[in-house]
C-alpha cells in the first residue's frame, strides 16, 4: 500500500486488501488530501459480518478467529532472499502470482536486518496483527455520513477469499 503520486490536489492512494480500506477512510475523512483511490480485493464489511466483527472485537475473540490469529504465528526470518524465494513460492496462494512479482515482494518487502545476516520481514507481525485485530466495522456508517469526495477505482477477483469473506454485494 503506498501513495502513487502527490499532485496539487492531493495524493492518489493504492491499496490492497486493508490497505483499500484504510486509504477508502482517508479519502473519506481528508478529502482535501485524497485526490483518488484504487482499492485492490478490499472487501467492504457490512451488515452482520460488520456486526460480528465488532462482536468479535468486543469479546476479544478477533485476536484467535481474525487474520491477526496468521499473522501472529507468522514465520518472520529467513537465512537467506532464496530461501525466503522458495518458501513463498511453495504456497499454494503465491503459486497463482507471476514469477516477476513474487521476485519483486522478496526484493522490497523483507530486509537483511535479521539474526547472523539473515532475512526478516521488513514489517513487524506485532504491526500487522494490532491492524488485522482493529479492522473497522463501521465503514457504511461513516461512507454513509462521509463519502468520498474523489473518484475511487475498485479491483477484485470474484473468486477472492477475502472478497467471499467480506461479501460481495456491499463492496459493490
């Protein structure tokens, strides 16, 4: 998730899954900042799935069925860019990417910071997990009260899990 470029009018934000979401809150709550958005296989969560997270969140149960119940466990060092290459490459969900991107989210997205020169995620899994167990809940309240005010490109695979997930009908 990155801003793409700042013009005059303001930035215009790329997202991917909770990225989309949270750039969709920016855009929503700073329009004066947010000049477009592109939201890539970002469900919108309403309704009752909307209402169980919150429940979830309330209960403290979001920490053990949420995405941050992965992350948390998340391998995070490797002892080289080729073995972390191979152990990605082995996953069935990263066995669908292009060759070239999977090369490119080894090359930008794990550093040479890790124990005995080794590779860690250049993202910590505490991060990771605090934001996968505060996902927002209240998205079509907030939209409904504030909108945004840029144009907003929406990308989803149909077939996504996270799409299936979150529904499809309120990301429509």
């Amino acid at each position: 998730d990155f801003i793409v470029a700042r013009e005059l009018q303001g930035a215009k934000l790329v997202g991917h899954s909770l990225g989309g979401i949270l750039g969709l809150l920016a855009a929503a709550r700073r329009p004066d900042l947010v000049s477009g958005l592109v939201m890539l296989d970002s469900p919108v969560v309403a309704g009752w799935r909307a209402h169980s997270v919150h429940m979830a969140k309330r209960l403290r149960l979001i920490e053990r069925v949420g995405p941050g119940a992965v992350s948390r466990r998340r391998r995070h060092e490797w002892p080289t860019r080729e073995a972390v290459h191979a152990h990605f490459a082995a996953k069935s969900a990263f066995a669908r990417w292009d060759p070239r991107m999977l090369e490119a989210y080894v090359a930008a997205g794990f550093d040479e910071s890790g124990t005995n020169g080794g590779v860690v995620l250049g993202f910590t899994r505490y991060v990771e997990t605090r934001i996968y167990d505060t996902l927002p809940h209240h998205l079509p309240a907030r939209l409904l009260k504030h909108p945004p005010q840029c144009p907003v490109g929406f990308v989803a695979c149909l077939r996504s899990a996270e799409m299936r997930q979150g529904g499809l009908a309120s990301s429509r």
